[in-house]
C-alpha cells in the first residue's frame, strides 16, 4: 500500500509538556485489562506525541471505524447546510418524497434533520432491522413507515437508521455521493487519500458505518474538531457547525460516575457522543475519536474490545499528567517500547513437512465459513498455505506475520503446530476482527471462528472482498 506524506507534526512528550511515564501507564492499564488495542495515537497542542501500532497492524493501512463514521456524516451534514442546500428543519418526506409510504404517519411526516442527527426520532429501539423487514428495497421507505411510540426530539434512542437517511439526504441535495463529498470537501483539502467505504448492495456507503481511515487520520479529523473546523489556513467546517455537532443536543440514560459505560450517559450530540472529559465519536469494538478541548488533546484509537476501559484509562492515567513534563529517557524508553508493539503470534512448532487435511465444522458459534468446507494445510517457505477449498487460500507465517490478499482485502496471519493440531489467527486487518482456525489432523476435524462477529455476518468472504458490499442490516 502506497504511503501518504504525515498528518500531523511530531514532538516528543516531554517538549509537549506530557510526561511519557502516563503513556507509558495508560499502555500498561490497557495490557492488564486484556484490551486488545490495534493502534494508539496521542495529540496535544497540536503534535503527535505518541503513536503506535500492535503488529500486524500498522501506520498506513486503513481500518474499519464502523460508527465512528457517522462523526464524519454530521460533518457533511453541516457542510451541505452551510451550502444553503439543507437546514436543521428540513423534514425527510420534503427532501427525499419519492421514498415516503403511502399512509405514512402525521409523526413520521414531521421528522428532521435535528430529529435525525440527534437520534430523537421516536422509535424506542434501533429501527434499523425493523425498516429494512418492512421494505426490503428501501430503508428509507421503511423507516418512514414504523409505528412511532414516543414524541419526536423527546428521548435519545442510538438508531442507525437516522444516519443512513442523512447520507441519502446529503446526497440528495448536494447530488453528490457521500464518499465523493467528503472527498472534494474534507479528505483531500486534508491530504487524506485513502478514505476507504465499505456499501449497500445498491452501491451508496451505509453513511452510519463502514469508513475505512488510517489512525492518523483519525486523530487529523478530531485535531481539525478542536481547532473548530479549520485546517491549515482554511475554514473546511464551519466553526459554527462543529460547536454546534459537538455539544449536548439530548441526555442520554444516566449512569453512575466511572461506573459501566459512563462516557456513554454524557449526552448525545449531532452524531458525537459527550464523555466526562470533552467528546468522542465512537465505533463499535473500541474505534475512538476523542476530543478533549480543556487539555488541547486529542487521541485516536483502533481496538478490538470495549471503549469504556479504554475511557477509564484515559481518565485515570493519561490525564492528570497532561501539563506535567517528564524528561528525555523517559521519552526514549517510551518510544522504544511503541516501536515493538505486537499481537502475540500463536506459539508452536513447525510440525509435519506434509499436507494435512480436514473438514470444517461449522456449528460452533461464530463461524467463518460454511459447514464441510474442506481445509488443507500446506507447508510452504517459513510457514503454510491454507486453503478453504472452493473458498480462499490464506498464507500463515511461523512466528511471523504473513500477509496475503485473496479476494482483494489483506489478511495477516500466524499459526503453528500445538501437538497434533495446528492454530492459527487470520486477522483480517483492515477491520478489528480476527478468525481462530483450529485443524485437528487426527480426527480430521477443523473450526474457523470469529474472536468477535463482525456486524455485517460472520462471512469471511465477504469480509475479505473490497469493496465489502451488504444489505444495511448492521445490528
């Protein structure tokens, strides 16, 4: 993958007045809480001070920021109605007509732009599979057409619904795609080129998910949030429009302080999330941008776990020593250990210099491929060839991550022979999902299961596809 010219400026912890131990102290919170981090990105005043990525994952491969997207959504949101093309009160029916219900209801006719981006609509729960069930061939149609319980702009319920129909609006009045938007009028002024969108099977980008960005790029948009839209010398997002994205619209359902999800009961914005400290947009499995305005900082992280640890962490270890310089060893030692991080390949031998074969069985929980595929392991230079037959072949290092595309998408593996058994972890590294293969060569049996199920199925192949192409049924 071609690398792109940085982002940000650099600047060690110690001249940015942070001391490295707190990193270094947030690193070792996150190890023993067995948060799987992908990569870590820490901004303040305005320069990297910190940066880091867990091997196989790395500096210029994009990943998967799932609802973390819908950040960037809002963004074009207020970019369309700084335009004069949209306003908060814009109702859906007016702007997209050709999608409205017969017999849609007085509530669902009164819906907005502000009911849409604050997620108060009046539907108790996450529309989305119901809309889709209702109109297989139009969400819209099938949102518009539920059976609204509550009083619109009343209560915050998270509905992915809502950011859908907002990209379809933009689109609708810019007559522009969504991705092409941002492109033209976020991404490239930025110097972002590698904006990648997983789509609907109609071929729009789901709008609520599937934003593929490099770490960097991550922390660039929240430094440009900070900044108050502008970037460089140039205004790219009305100040106005990030104050107003950025602040509390709606209260959420209150939670005990530092209890289970306490950034998650701030308050809810146009599409970011208030935390105890600042605000965040938010993608599932631990995808972070987080905008801490009173500390000038900014810190982006990609993961595979759950975002209130990686919260309370930040809280806890990070910044109370923001201000507090440390000194150049400090600094150095830090920077050594960001350098080596490393996901743990699977430990073994390199075991029979033969073919092995096996039958995959399908019925735990979570599996990648279907039942009776068969699977054969092939030694190969330094590692295997693993081929899921009629499926895909995937090249698995010995203690080393290697890397191969076989439908188009990356995946990074490692495995080794534990007895008469071979593991190996595929880590399909432009999301945060992996895949366990176990193949037993006595019983002839194998399982391939997901360390998480990614939310658009448990299909490997469609997940190694570029681009990934769905039906909008993320739950």
């Amino acid at each position: 993958m071609a690398s792109q010219g940085l982002l940000l400026p650099r600047l060690t912890p110690a001249a940015s007045g942070i001391s490295s131990r707190s990193i270094a102290a947030l690193l070792d919170r996150l190890e023993a809480r067995s948060v799987e981090c992908h990569s870590l990105m820490v901004v303040h005043h305005g320069h990297v001070v910190a940066e880091g990525w867990w091997a196989p994952y790395s500096a210029e491969r994009p990943h998967l920021l799932y609802s973390l997207t819908k950040s960037f959504t809002s963004v074009a949101v207020g970019l369309a109605i700084a335009d004069g093309l949209l306003s908060l009160d814009d109702r859906v029916v007016r702007v997209l007509p050709d999608h409205v219900p017969t017999g849609i209801s007085e509530h669902g006719s009164r819906i907005t732009v502000h009911h849409l981006l604050s997620m108060t609509v009046g539907y108790p729960t996450d529309s989305l599979a119901e809309a889709w069930e209702l109109e297989p061939d139009d969400l819209v149609k099938g949102f518009l057409g539920l059976s609204f319980a509550e009083a619109e702009g009343t209560r915050h319920t998270y509905d992915n619904s809502t950011t859908f129909i907002l990209a379809r609006m933009v689109e609708r009045v810019t007559g522009r795609g969504l991705a092409e938007f941002l492109d033209e009028r976020l991404f490239n002024p930025m110097g972002v080129d590698h904006a990648e969108w997983d789509r609907v099977k109609s071929g729009a980008v789901f709008g609520f998910h599937g934003l593929h960005l490099t770490t960097e790029a991550v922390a660039a948009f929240g430094e440009l949030l900070l900044r108050g839209g502008v970037w460089g010398a140039r205004q790219l997002v009305p100040r106005e429009w990030v104050e107003l994205a950025t602040r509390r619209q709606i209260n959420c359902a209150p939670d005990e302080e530092g209890g289970n999800n306490a950034d998650f009961s701030c308050g809810y914005g146009y599409q970011f999330w208030m935390s105890r400290h600042g605000y965040h947009g938010h993608g599932s499995f631990g995808q972070q941008c987080v905008v801490v305005p009173s500390h000038d900082l900014v810190v982006a992280v990609t993961a595979q776990g759950e975002s209130q640890e990686v919260f309370d962490a930040l809280w806890e270890c990070l910044l109370p020593a923001v201000n507090h310089a440390g000194n150049a060893r400090d600094d150095e030692i830090l920077a050594h250990r960001l350098r080596r991080l490393s996901l743990s390949p699977v430990p073994g031998s390199a075991g029979p210099a033969h073919s092995v074969g096996a039958t995959l069985d399908a019925s735990a929980e979570g599996s990648a491929l279907p039942d009776g595929t068969g699977v054969i392991v092939d030694p190969a230079d330094g590692g295997w060839t693993v081929r899921f037959e009629s499926h895909l072949d995937v090249e698995v290092g010995h203690g080393h991550w290697r890397e191969s595309s076989p439908l188009g998408r990356p995946v990074a593996a490692a495995g080794a022979w534990q007895g008469h058994t071979f593991v190996a972890d595929l880590y399909v590294v432009t999301t945060p999902h992996r895949v366990r293969l176990v193949a037993d060569a006595e019983t002839g049996t194998a399982s391939a299961t997901w360390s998480t199920v990614p939310l658009t199925g448990p299909s490997l192949e469609l997940h190694v596809r570029s681009p990934l192409m769905t039906r909008p049924d993320v739950a």
